[in-house]
C-alpha cells in the first residue's frame, strides 16, 4: 500500500499536471477529485462477496489484522449486494471518527482522569488497536472508501470503479467530482478549502486520480507512490495572538490543566480566545512568558492549540510562565507521580472542584442516573454544606433541601425520590460512580462481572486484577490505591448502609452454560474465524472458565489466533504454557 506524494501550492500542482500530460501526448486526461479524509488508512479483502479480513497500511508493505474491530463499523457491508463484483479484491479507504463523537469520546477519558485525544484521526487509530470490539462499537468509527484493487477488474476508468463499489454497498463519498482541466480541479480544491469546516469529520487536503484505468497504467508507479495521483494538503488554519494569561483549572481526580488565555484570533470558523497547554512540559517546551506573540493552530480544526512563539516580538523583561506548585482552589500543594506528565491536587476530600465534580459524575445518567443534580444545584448544596461527599446525597433531607431559595415542596420530593430510585442501580454502574480513576462505565462491567462484589474486588491483589478483561498494570495500581484510602473506605460503607448494590445481582451475572472450563485459565490473543474474540471470551466465562489478560505461570493454556500478541506467545513458550489453536479449542468444549 504505496503513499501518496503531497503537494502544498498551485505551482507544485501544475507540475504534476505538465508531467501527466508530458508522458501520455495526445491523451485527454480527466482528473477525479476526492476529499483527502484525515483518519487510518485500510484495506479491507472480500471473497465471494464476504468479508475476509482488514488490515492496516503499517509500513506500507506489513500492517496490522484489525478484521474484528472494523467489522463493528455500521456503514461497511459484511456480504455485499448483488452486482457483479470479482470472486476476489480489495477495497482501500479511510477509517474516521465524525467529530461529534470525537467531542463525546474526550468527554469520556477526562471523566475517568485520562489525557484526551489531540484529534480524531489519533483517536481512530487508538480505537484500532483496542482488544475489545464491543468498547470499539460503541465509539462509531465510520469509514470511507476510495479505491479498487484485484486481477483483472471490469472497468475503464476510477470513477466506474467507485460507481459500482457504491451499487454493491460500499460507502463511497458523493463529495467528488471528474474534472476536465487542471482549473476544474483547482476550482474544487477551493470550494472545499472554505466549506470543509461545514463537514461532520475532519479532511486535510484533496486528492487528485488520472481517471483512466488504461492513463495509470501507461503512467506506472515509483518505489514509494503512484505517478498518476496526487494529494494536495491544505496549510493547517494558524493565526498570531497575544498570550495574556494561563489559567489552572482543576478536574474531578485533582489533574490540573495549564490553559492559555488569548487575545482574540479568528480560527476555521471560529473566535479563539483561550488553548490547552495540557501540562507543565509543554509550557517549558514552548518557552512561555507573559505577553509574548504566539502562533495558534487548531489541531484537527476542533482543539485551538500553540505552536510556538514569535520570539522577534518578545517584550523585555517579559515574565516567564512557571507552572503553578499549589493548588489555584484549596491551595494544597500539587504532586505529580514518576512517569506522568499532569500534576495532581491531593486534597480530594476538600477541594471544591474535585467534590463537586465527583458529584456531578456519581449523579451522572451514565453513572446512578439521579434527576435533578445540575451543576447550578450541585454547586449550592455544596456551599450550603448539606452535601461534602457522594455519601451525603442519601443522608439529604427534605426540610434542609426547602430552606434553599430554589425549591418548592413538589421539586425537593422529585429530587428525592430520584434519589430513592438511585438504590436500585446495578452494582457495576455504581462501581463507575464511585470514581475509581482510569475505570470507565465499560472497565467498571468488566469489573464488577469478574468480581461479582465490591468486597471480593477489595480484596484482590494486583496479579488478581490483572486477570479481569482489558484491566493492566495502570489500573490495577489505580485500584488497589484507590481502596487503600480510609476516606474512600468510609465513604463505601456509608453508600453500603444507605442501601446501595455493592453485589452483581442474578439477573446480570453471566450465563452459566456448564461448568467444563471450570478452574482454568485462559489467555485468549488474536483474530478468529468461527466467533469474534468477544464471543470466545463469552464463551469462555459461559463454561466456568477465567479470562486472564496476560500470560503468567498460573495460565492454563493460550488461545492463540491469527497475529496473536508475539509477547504472549513468547511468554507462552517461556513459562512452558500450551497454545492452542481454534480448532483445538473448539474440539475441547465439544468432548469435556
């Protein structure tokens, strides 16, 4: 999978026109213009018109067997419609993540105290590489496709190949256009320059084909891409402005984020007055001081960020930004742990931000769902000092929550009885309230079905943990910390007594089909042909057996697919553990 050769200005796009026309005299050349999409590049196989696998581009010559998570992308067709399409191709395109749920998915990781993506073509590809394919489902990746590759394909020209892709189920974008002269296809480039902040994903450029199959032949390749195509980039939108401050804003786990205040900069679309600065590196990397001209970017046209500094402009006797040591809210002087990049504020108990926050995420619809909490009410309860931590919220009153001037009789009893009705939530959505940092509502279910209860997952060392899906090193440590505070001890047994579901109840504990498994463990690692990763380990814990995420001297035996982790494997063979393959895995449920 060659790569494309960029171009950055019109003459550097004439030049590629004049060379096009120079190698085939005499030829009309026609040009099919594409929106160049910002996302990971794929290949995806059909054979007989089903899905084989995808893969992706990698160093361009080995890349990586992703076929279970881009099966759960909606707009790619599984079995294709009738048409006539070879027994055998591949189709090529970009994998994307709209912005909409970019925005969703930050939202998400800074809720659970993790760094959010710079943009939505990092977050794709982290997407990719995640080992559940239910978590990847449920961020909706959506994918374009561009490009036709097999023996002996039945069409004359790229834009006949794309129609059919199209007519077999194919998502193919209409926002493309044939063009009949260089000026049609600088004429489209322009168009999208102004209108692609209007777009619901990011696109960086456009990309230009010789439309004629028979034209890109004759033109050929060199040894790292296509002669006869072309992608024209678009400059990122930048802009000069005056950085007047840097604020510290303080999270629900107490990270502490540097922003830059701004003189006002028109930016795609929109008035920048304030960028991320994301931690103390950055400022020391960019050389910070007060008043000086820096150079904006919005990163992935949705994050405003800083690239640097107009050192030309730089007042004398400009201050330089030093990173803050104490907390800018309770004054709590700041931590920051060996290998992390953001600072913390220890004072979880007291610090305002942190209380109010972890509040408004244990009251959350995700989290115990209670109507009612908004910030505004979440803020006054907190300054009235009728709710200092997550546990107070069932001590609350009625009397106490009428002498606030925002309540009547009718609105403090739905405020209540919402509350009430928060006891009946189901005990892994009370382990994502609770706010363990790193775990997720998706981690929390892991957790919370591996477990079974709140005080098994207590008791569990980090080896223990590591044995519950898609839970490693980082939030094993997280939990193991998190149960080891006193404070957050009192504040569980609190929630216990108020009447809380600290248990898996029956209706969600996972169906037990038998107990053949019963007493093994087992590493599954790979892609499979009969059921997707996730159905083996439903599978697995259906039968009585244990998913373990890594392999240790304990494992019973490895599940090895296809591209199975090669660390996996070499642990495998050093600890003496079997691997075994589908098939063998399959034979061993039927006969136990």
């Amino acid at each position: 999978m060659l790569s494309l050769g960029n171009t950055y200005s019109e003459e550097e796009l004439n030049e590629f026109h004049e060379r096009v026309i120079k190698s085939i005299p005499d030829e009309k050349v026609e040009y099919v213009c594409e929106l160049k999409f910002d996302g990971v590049a794929i290949g995806i196989q059909f054979e007989e018109g089903k899905f084989k696998r995808a893969i992706t581009r990698g160093d361009g010559i080995q890349g990586d067997d992703v076929s279970a998570n881009v099966k759960t992308i909606r707009s790619l067709p599984l079995r294709l419609k009738d048409g006539n399409y070879p027994d055998k191709f591949e189709i090529r395109g970009e994998i994307i993540l709209p912005r909409a749920t970019f925005e969703r998915i930050n939202e998400e990781r800074i809720d659970i105290g993790e760094t959010p993506f710079a943009n939505p073509r990092n977050s794709a590809s982290g997407t990719l590489k995640l080992q559940d394919s239910a978590e990847v489902a449920k961020r909706k990746l959506d994918c374009f496709l561009y490009a036709l590759y097999g023996e002996n394909l039945p069409f004359t020209s790229h834009e006949d190949a794309l129609k059919s892709a199209s007519s077999w189920g194919f998502k193919i974008s209409n926002d493309r256009k044939v063009c009949k002269s260089i000026d049609e296809v600088f004429a489209f480039i322009n168009f999208w320059e102004k209108k692609r902040p209007e777009l619901p994903f990011d696109i960086d450029g456009v990309v230009i084909k010789v439309n004629s199959i028979a034209q890109q032949n004759e033109l050929g390749f060199t040894a790292k891409s296509p002669r006869w195509a072309i992608s024209f980039k678009y400059k990122a939108e930048s802009g000069s402005s005056q950085l007047l401050s840097v604020d510290y804003q303080v999270g629900r786990t107490g990270a502490i984020t540097p922003v830059a205040n701004l003189s006002p900069v028109p930016l795609a679309g929109t008035i920048v007055k304030r960028a991320t600065l994301h931690n103390e590196d950055q400022i020391v990397k960019l050389d910070l001081h007060v008043d000086d001209t820096v150079f904006v970017e919005k990163g992935g046209e949705i994050i405003p960020k800083i690239t640097g500094v107009d050192l030309s402009k730089r007042k004398a006797n400009s201050k330089k930004v030093k990173f803050i040591h104490r907390c800018p809210e309770c004054n709590f002087e700041l931590v920051r742990k060996e290998g992390e990049a953001q600072h913390y504020c220890p004072n979880s108990l007291a610090c305002p931000p942190q209380v109010k926050g972890r509040i408004e995420h244990f009251t959350s619809r995700k989290a115990m769902n209670i109507d009612g909490f908004g910030t505004e009410t979440i803020d006054l309860f907190v300054e009235k000092k009728l709710i200092n931590n997550i546990a107070d919220i069932y001590k609350l009153r009625k009397e106490d929550i009428l002498s606030l001037d925002r309540f009547a009789d009718k609105s403090a009893s739905n405020l209540l009885d919402a509350v009430e009705a928060s006891k009946k939530v189901s005990f892994e959505k009370v382990l994502f309230a609770i706010g363990i940092r790193f775990v997720g509502d998706t981690v929390a279910k892991k957790l919370a079905r591996h477990f079974g209860s709140i005080d098994t997952l207590m008791a569990a060392d980090a080896t223990q943990l590591m044995e519950a899906p898609e839970v490693g090193q980082v939030i094993a440590a997280s939990i193991i910390d998190f149960f080891k505070d006193p404070i957050n001890l009192k504040m569980i047994e609190s929630l216990r007594s108020s009447g809380l579901q600290f248990q898996l109840s029956a209706e969600d504990m996972p169906v037990k089909v038998s107990e053949k498994l019963k007493g093994i463990s087992i590493v599954i690692s790979g892609t499979f042909e009969k059921h997707s990763r996730d159905e083996y380990k439903q599978i697995i814990e259906e039968n009585g057996g244990k998913n373990a995420s890594g392999v240790t001297r304990k494992t019973s035996f490895l599940f090895a697919g296809a591209d199975a982790g090669p660390s996996k494997l070499e642990k495998a063979k050093e600890y003496g553990v079997k691997i075994i393959d589908e098939e063998e895995f399959l034979k061993m449920l039927a006969s136990s």
